[in-house]
C-alpha cells in the first residue's frame, strides 16, 4: 500500500454538487473529526466580523469575498478535493481528465493536506474555503497547534511506504511520525556539469506529473528502492538524495 501526501492550493475552483454539502464524518481518517468541528466552527464563527476575518486571512480588498465562502462551508456544493483545487500542481496532475481506474487509484492512495479539514481523500467532497497553513483563528490559536499531533497519530496507521509531495508548511501540519516507511521528493533541475538545484514552478508541476504517472501506472511500492526502480521503469529519473529521508526527483516537463 503506498499513500501519496498532497499540499492543496490557495485557488480553487469554485461550484460543485449542492445535495452534498460538508459531511465530517465521511472524509478520509475520520479519528480527526474533532479537530475538523473545531477549524471549521472558528472559522465560520470569524466570517461574523469582516473586518477580523480580513486581517486573520490577510485578505485584500478584490478577496473579501473569500469571507462569505467561509460562512457558507458547512452547506456549500462540494465536489472531489483533487477536482477542488486548481494551480500548477492540480492543473499537471489534470484529475478531471483521468480515466475511472486512475481517479480510483487517486482516492485510494492520495491524501491531501488541508489547512480547514486536516488530510482528506482525493475524492472525499470538500467545499471552497480560504484558510493557509499558517494561519491563527482567535479562540483556536495556530493551526500549527490543532493539526500537528492530532495527524501524526492518524498517520501512524498508515501502511507501506508514504511519498511525502508536501511543502514545509503543511508536513508542519501532519508529521509523518517515526517507524512509518517514508519519503520525502524534493525536485531537481540537472545543470550541464551534473550540479543540481532546487526549483520552485516546476516543482510543483513535476509533483503534479509524477502522481498522475503514479495513478495512470499503478505501480505496487512498498519501499523507496521500488518508487526508484518503477520510476526507472517510466522513463523518471527518482534517486537517492544525501539527505537522509529525502529522494531526488529530476524535474519534469
């Protein structure tokens, strides 16, 4: 069993399917369903005061819309997170455009870091919302606070090996706790001379690209020699970095 760990996006796309609204205790990991009531209650209770909710979310003023989508969560149309958000790494990935096995695949295998519901399925339905990793409810406190712990335990029922695609913000969220086989894919650009750095847009396009490869190929990976052997297989360049718990991913596309 491999679990791929997303980050989500600050663009979403908007809509969705009005006879599904928030259900918390059908999104994936449902032991963090507590620390979900908790988020999504503060933040709605925030929306009550504009002025509050702008300087919390450090909205500017074409955003202050984004406050009314956060007082609508709980009966605003969902649609699949991996359909919800959009950006570099959402549009590479292309889930909308997947056939049925690969979007199975997606929903079984993918977990998507949120700052709002903590991880939630690839194809658990979510509503807009606007909330970063960094941010501090009143009355909640940092984020940081309410996710980090809470998610490591879930995270230690997780079986096989887990491919962290997560930036440092949201890993900061949900730790991958010690004893569970895992990676950490930091992307790459190969310079003429064999020198290596690290890259920002297309790092999150080669993320992007590598899950729907994953989900297109279905590999089965219980450790980081088979994600390096299936990426080999591919026609990917994955490697072993010098960091420890990190393997090197040579950008794609």
């Amino acid at each position: 069993m491999t679990t791929i760990l997303l980050p989500p996006s600050e663009t979403k796309r908007a809509g969705g399917s009005a006879e599904a609204p928030l259900t918390l205790d059908g999104l994936a990991l449902p032991v963090l369903a507590p620390q979900r009531e908790a988020v999504v209650s503060s933040l709605m209770a925030l929306s009550a005061d504009p002025v509050l909710a702008a300087q919390v979310l450090k909205l500017s003023p074409r955003q202050l819309g984004e406050i009314d989508v956060n007082a609508s969560i709980r009966s605003a149309p969902t649609m699949p997170a991996v359909d919800r958000y959009t950006g570099v790494l959402f549009d590479a990935l292309d889930a909308p455009a997947l056939e049925t096995d690969a979007r199975r695949w997606l929903g079984e295998h993918v977990l998507i870091q949120t700052a709002l519901l903590g991880p939630v399925g690839a194809l658990d339905p979510i509503p807009a919302y606007r909330l970063a990793a960094g941010a501090s409810i009143p009355g909640l406190g940092p984020l940081k606070r309410v996710w980090a712990d809470p998610v490591r335990d879930a995270f230690a029922v997780l079986p096989g090996l887990v491919i962290d695609l997560r930036s440092e913000a949201y890993a900061a969220l949900g730790p991958v706790p010690a004893g569970i086989a895992t990676t950490y894919v930091r992307v790459v650009a190969e310079g003429p001379d064999g020198s290596v750095r690290a890259l920002n847009h297309f790092n999150k396009k080669s993320k992007g690209m590598l899950v729907g490869r994953l989900a297109l190929d279905r590999p089965h990976l219980s450790s980081v020699a088979d994600l390096i052997d299936w990426a080999r297989s591919a026609g990917l360049v994955i490697r072993a970095s010098a960091t420890p718990g990190e393997v090197e991913l040579v950008a794609l596309g």
